[in-house]
C-alpha cells in the first residue's frame, strides 16, 4: 500500500532539493541581481515616457532622474556613469555572496509643466531577488515594488505597469491641487 511518493516527508525533501537546484547563487545570482536592478529602472523610464505621451494635451513631460540612492549604504551615484555600473556590479556580488542585502533604492520622477515648472516625486524601490517572486526565472517575475512618497500608492513591475501609470498621475494631480504645477487645460 505504498504510494509512488513514498514517505510525506520525502516531499519536503524533494521540494528542497528541486528549490535547491533552481537557486540561483555565486556569479549567476549576482547577473541576476544586477539585470534586475537595470532592467527595473529601464521600465520606469518606459513608463515615464508612456506618461508623458498620455498627458501631451496638458503638455507634461516625466522622467526618472539621473540620480538613484542605495537605501542600505545611502550612496548616491547618476545611473548614466562608469561608478554605477561599477557600484551595481560590487553590490550585486556583495548580496550574492551574503545571501543577504538591503534591496532598498530611492529615485526621483521629475516632472515639468507647460511654465517650465519641475517638481520631483520622490519613489522608494524594493528589488526584487531573482527567482523568488513564484514565478521561476524565466524572466516574468517581479522585478521590483515601487512606493510613489507622496501618496504613499505601491505597485509592482513588471506586473502593474497600468497601477504605475495610475499612481503617477495621482502624484501629479496632487502636486496640481497644491498649485505647485500646473496643466495647460483646467480640469473644471
């Protein structure tokens, strides 16, 4: 009366060897660790975009700054340059080789109006690591968990790309109603 599986418990055991297995760890996961931090960025620049196109009638652009702070060391680099793709290279290695990290970033969207006004709503970013969103590592898991500061919305990326959009527009109209930008067209 044995079962194909045998024992309950070698479940658990199969389960760890298999979670095992699919780890990601040394060079790979720090790959891994820092194409999540690229590629997370590269879609909110995307989105910024996508915004700006969205509101071309009330003429505002947005854009992801230049500049990012790492939460866990508080180091403030220009994504653009050398020193970050040096930084985000020893980062990722540091969190591979640890198993552990803060995960935790901070960013600007800027956004300017018609008057050449820009205000920047600040963001938090929690990075995701690599394969552990449930999704295996197929590229289609979480990237990151985007908080916007000024309303305090949360969305993830790459799932809630639409929820980012929505929160963005709500920092905007927000910043609006505190007549610190303005739209070309009332809303009335």
């Amino acid at each position: 009366m044995g079962t194909a599986m045998g024992d309950p418990d070698d479940l658990f055991d199969i389960y760890r060897k298999d979670h095992a297995a699919a780890a990601l760890t040394g060079p790979t996961l720090a790959a891994a660790l820092s194409d999540t931090v690229r590629r997370s960025l590269a879609l909110i620049e995307e989105l910024c975009a996508d915004v700006t196109r969205a509101l071309v009638q009330a003429r505002y652009t947005t854009r992801l700054a230049s500049a990012v702070t790492d939460r866990s060391s508080y180091v403030r680099l220009d994504r653009q340059s050398e020193g970050f793709r040096d930084y985000l290279r020893n980062w990722s290695h540091q969190r591979a080789d640890r198993g552990t990290g803060g995960m935790h970033w901070e960013a600007q969207i800027l956004v300017t109006d018609h008057r050449r006004t820009t205000k920047e709503i600040g963001i938090g970013i929690a990075f995701e690591w690599p394969g552990q969103s449930g999704e295996g590592q197929s590229g289609e898991g979480s990237l990151a968990f985007v908080e916007f500061w000024p309303t305090g919305a949360g969305v993830a990326l790459p799932s809630d790309t639409r929820g980012f959009q929505r929160a963005l527009v709500a920092c905007i109209i927000k910043l609006e109603q505190a007549g610190e930008l303005a739209s070309v067209k009332s809303r009335g």
